[in-house]
C-alpha cells in the first residue's frame, strides 16, 4: 500500500512539472475557441455588463497571444482588423452604443404603435430608461445627452397631449 502511494505521487509530480512549450502553433486554435465562444455571450446577452467583461477577456486574450504571433499575421475582430490592442476598446464602445441605440429605438417603434396616452408614456419611460443606462456608461457622450433631452421632450409632449384631450 505504501509503496502504490510513493508510485502515484512520483508520477503526479512528474506529470506536474512537463510544461509544453507555447508557440503560436498551440495557442492560436485555443485563442480563437476562446474568442469566438466570448463574441457569441456578447451576441446573445442583454447585459452590458456581461458585455463589457467579455470584451475585456477578450482584450486580455488578445495580449496573451500577442507575445506568440510573428509580426505579419494580422488578427481580425467583428470584421476590423487588430493593429492595437486599444482598438478592442473602440470596437467595444461602438458595439455597446450600437446595441443601446436599438433598444432604445425598438422602444418608440412600439411607442408609434399604441394609442393609449398611459401605454405611450410607459414605453417612452423604458426608452428612457434605456438612455439613462447609457449615460451612466458614457456620460460624456453627446450623443445620449441629446437622446435623453429629446425623450424627455417627448414624455412631456405626451402629459400635454393627454391633458388636451381629455
């Protein structure tokens, strides 16, 4: 029995300290599984936060094999090409107000739908809700700054609608 323990624990520690060598041959197919399986948890969550950790581990993916990769191989991001590693940061921030934009817009297509005074402020509410969201992650961005002010036009344009009306 004791003599089965010293065995095991010789070839445990044998395989312990065979370390393989990285090259961009080994790492490349396990980066790109790793890429690809992150690009498709930011495709398919509604979470921004989810998003930006993934594009996160993504930037970090990209420095690892950054330090195997020859200098002419170029890699290739949601269509753009990766010269830096700050270029994630870009990618990411478009994605993110592109993905924020359209829930805001799906919002006040529904909007446009309904004719209810109380279902109109309600889902102009969500809208800007949704811009709100946005603002707390680029609050500098003028772009949402105008949103948020035209939606808040809107909602009191819609209390004055339906105090006229009724």
């Amino acid at each position: 029995m004791i003599i089965n323990r010293l065995i095991n624990n010789v070839f445990r520690n044998r395989k312990r300290t065979v370390k393989r060598g990285k090259n961009c041959k080994s790492e490349l197919p396990i980066f790109e599984k790793n890429v690809k399986r992150m690009l498709k948890t930011i495709k398919y969550t509604k979470s921004i936060d989810t998003m930006i950790k993934n594009f996160d581990s993504i930037k970090q993916e990209f420095q690892n094999v950054m330090s195997y990769l020859p200098p002419d191989i170029e890699l290739e991001l949601n269509g753009q090409v990766i010269k830096d590693i700050n270029m994630i940061d870009t990618i990411r921030d478009t994605y993110i107000k592109n993905f924020i934009n359209e829930r805001i817009d799906i919002e006040l297509e529904k909007e446009k739908l309904v004719t209810s005074v109380f279902l109109k402020e309600n889902l102009i509410k969500r809208a800007l809700n949704r811009a709100l969201t946005a603002f707390t992650y680029y609050p500098n961005d003028a772009e949402f700054i105008c949103r948020i002010s035209d939606l808040e036009e809107m909602l009191l344009n819609c209390y004055n609608k339906g105090n006229t009306n009724e």
